[in-house]
C-alpha cells in the first residue's frame, strides 16, 4: 500500500502543476528563441503537442500510483458523480459530432482532443485534490505564480518590447489570458500566504507578491481581473478571523476605511467603474473599449453559431478550425464565444449547457459552504472561486486540450469539493460526540 505523501507522487503532482505555468511561457524576451520548431516550440515556448505529452507522461504514472492509495482525501460524492456524467456526455457528444457535424475533418484530432479533456479533467480534478494537501497546494502555485509575475515585471525592464502584444501587458507569457490568470491568482493565493505563514521573510515575500501581482493586474487592464482581486481581498479581510489585537485592528480601520469611502465616494467610484465597463474610460494602458458592447457581441456570433448545431455542438476543436484545416495553432477567436452558456453550446449543444448551469449552481453553494472552514487556505481557495464565478460566466467553458485556466480552475473545484466534505464531515462528527456527551451525562446524573 502506498502513502499518498509518498515522493513519487508529490514529485508528479508538483511538475504537472508547474506545467500548468510553464507550457505557456515564452522566452523571447529573455533568450535569443526561435519563434516555431515544428513539434517542439510554438509561440517561443513549448509547443501544445509537447504540452499534452509531457502531461500524459506524468499523469498516467500518477493514475497508477493513485489506484494503490487506499487512504486518500475524500472529495463530495455529488462532485464525483457531476464530473463521470460530464465525461459521458463530452464523449458521447464527440463520437456523434465525428459522424454528423465534422465529418469532413480529422477524426483523430476530435477525439484525441476528447480524450486529452477528459484525463485533464480526471488528474487535474479528481486525483490531483484527492492526494494533495491543499495548504501545499496554495504556497506551491503561490511560489510559481509569484516568481512569474516578478520575472514579468523584469522583462518590462529588460525588453519592454517583447513585454507587450497588441498594447497589452504578456510579461513572459504568450498571451494576455495566461498573465492576467497568473496575476490574479498570484494576488489572490497571496493573501492566503500572507495569513497563514507566521516567519517574517515569507510575509515579506507574500506582502511584495501582492503588490507586484495587483501592478500587473493593472498594467494588463483587465477590468474583470482588477475587480476580482478586489473583491477576493474584501472578502479575506471580512472572513479571516484576527487572533491579535493588531489584526483586528487592521480588520476594523479597512472595513472603516471601505465605508467612509463608499460613503463619500461611492457615486464617483460607480460612474468611473461604469466608464471603464463602456469605454468611456481606460484601465491602465489599455485602450478605452466598450466592453459591454464588444462581449454582446461575442455573444451574438457564438449563439449564430451554437443555432447552426444546438443538439450535438461543433466540438472542442472548433474554435481551432480555418476551414477544414484543424490544428492547435489556427485559433480563432471569432469561434470562442466569452460566455460560458453559449461556449458550452457550441462545444457540445444543450446537453452540455444544461450541465455548465449546474456546475455554476453547485460551485457557487459549495463555495459559500467551504467559507466556513477552520483552514485558512481552503477558504482563500473558496475566495478564489467566488471571486471567479462572474469570469467564469463571461469567459468560455474550461475543456481545454491544455490551456492555463482550465487545468487551474479544475484544481480549485476539486479541492472546494474536498473542503466541503471535510467540513461537513467534521460538524457531523461534533455533533456525535456531543451526542455522546450528553448520553454520558444523563447516566451519570
């Protein structure tokens, strides 16, 4: 029988999380890269097929070792079966979509992206939360995270150029969506950190990652992003319970700080807020845009599209096609539609938009639920996602064959799940031995 702290399996867990980071960095700013080798480097990084090799090297070996942990961290039994019924689903829609919606493409392509979605959902969801410590979770990625973000913030110095791509803020990254995901979670996982380390240099270090991570926020100009960072840390100062004078202090000059502020400022904050969201105004260098406007009609071109497909969907290669031509590096923006509904119909038709209304319903209850726990990280974790929920409803559905996000994401609903349980668990056991002690009175009395 194994552990699961065994180092087999905590050295496979670390280097697929830190995959998660790595396969989208890219280095040209930083080393003379070529920008694409056939197979080896995209984007001067790793390239996609590497990506989901070097995940499938990883993770069956974990899959095996995790078949021989027979004490393993309960996750909610709700949370399980969602995650085999959305498999069923995403399998079946595929097979049917390879016969009669994309039958002139590569039906290898379809069904390996299939495949490849499923195994990040099962190792990234369920083995990865079942054998992990979710306190090692937060400080890892936070450690991860936060080195990205400082090493963002010295390309910005070193090569200013290769720091921006369309007049926004990559840092070492891609693409825009990997350093606003690594910004915002390396703010948010920071907080946890920050509470929960008692040494003075880890403080220093959180404290620094904070304030690099929400500079970066900024510079991305992400608006979505910049107001789940704040959010998450009203949330954390509201939720974290002061055990000293000095922090409930601090709780009570925030909180009193936030007050005189919406008070006296509260009308100019929504007006700036609402210029910002219409395009009125500009968040840090990004150019003012409509962003309301600009995601409706996201939304219109995808629901044009989900119409053409509403039962069986176009697959979770269609956003890669031009034409007949399906690859990994022939995204198109125009056929990912940011909303997560009307995503999940053109990947996979109703069925998977019934199941996406499901999963927002039931992440958002078991969420509020893991508020109440006793470990400080399994409700930054739960912040984190709460924090979430609005970009996750405006973004797309999370069945990459690879993607940051989506393997992220997948981490944090699990360990929610496990949250949930655990807690759950442990008031079920109070109120036994409560039981108990009561019994033990009245037979003694």
């Amino acid at each position: 029988m194994i552990h699961a702290k065994d180092a087999r399996i905590l050295f496979l867990i670390k280097s697929l999380v830190a995959l998660i980071f790595l396969c989208k960095v890219s280095l040209g700013g930083l080393l003379p890269i070529p920008r694409e080798v056939p197979f080896l480097i995209f984007q001067q990084g790793m390239h996609p097929y590497v990506n989901v090799l070097l995940t499938f090297l990883l993770g069956v070996p974990l899959l095996l070792l995790w078949l021989r942990v027979r004490v393993r961290q309960h996750l909610s039994g709700f949370y399980k079966l969602f995650v085999f019924f959305l498999m069923i689903v995403l399998a079946i829609q595929t097979l049917l979509q390879v016969h009669y919606v994309n039958p002139d493409e590569s039906a290898v392509m379809q069904i390996g992206a299939m495949l490849v979605s499923l195994f990040m959902m099962g190792i990234y969801g369920l083995i990865i939360p079942s054998l992990w410590n979710v306190q090692d979770f937060l400080r890892f990625v936070q450690r991860w995270v936060g080195a990205l973000v400082l090493l963002s913030l010295i390309v910005l110095v070193l090569s200013p150029g290769s720091a921006f791509k369309g007049g926004r803020f990559i840092g070492v990254f891609k693409h825009i969506p990997h350093m606003v995901t690594c910004a915002t979670t390396a703010f948010v996982f920071s907080l946890g950190t920050f509470l929960m380390d008692s040494k003075l240099k880890h403080k220093i270090w959180s404290a620094l990652i904070l304030l690099a991570s929400f500079l970066v926020i900024i510079l991305t100009g992400t608006r979505s992003s910049a107001a789940a960072a704040m959010f998450a840390f009203l949330l954390t100062v509201m939720l974290h319970e002061s055990r000293t004078s000095q922090g409930r202090m601090f709780k009570v000059g925030v909180i009193s700080i936030l007050a005189t502020f919406t008070l006296f400022f509260g009308m100019q904050t929504y007006q700036f807020a609402h210029d910002i969201a219409t395009g009125h105004t500009s968040l840090g260098g990004r150019q003012a845009q409509d962003g309301v406007a600009s995601r409706w009609d996201e939304v219109e071109r995808g629901t044009e599209q989900f119409q053409r497909e509403p039962w069986l969907g176009h697959g979770l290669m269609s956003k890669f096609a031009s034409g007949n031509d399906v690859d990994v590096s022939n995204y198109n923006s125009f056929k990912d539609p940011h909303n997560i509904f009307v995503s999940a119909g053109v990947v996979g038709g109703w069925p998977l938009v019934l199941m996406a209304g499901i999963a927002l319903g039931f992440m958002t209850i078991g969420a509020l639920k893991a508020l109440r726990s006793f470990s400080i990280a399994k409700r930054q974790v739960s912040i984190y996602l709460l924090a979430h929920i609005p970009i996750l409803v405006i973004y797309h559905i999370h069945l990459s064959i690879g993607g940051m996000a989506d393997r992220l994401y997948w981490m944090v609903f699990g360990f929610v799940a496990a949250a949930v349980f655990e807690e759950v668990h442990l008031r079920y056991q109070g109120r036994q031995f409560r039981s108990i002690d009561q019994t033990l009175d009245t037979q003694n009395a």
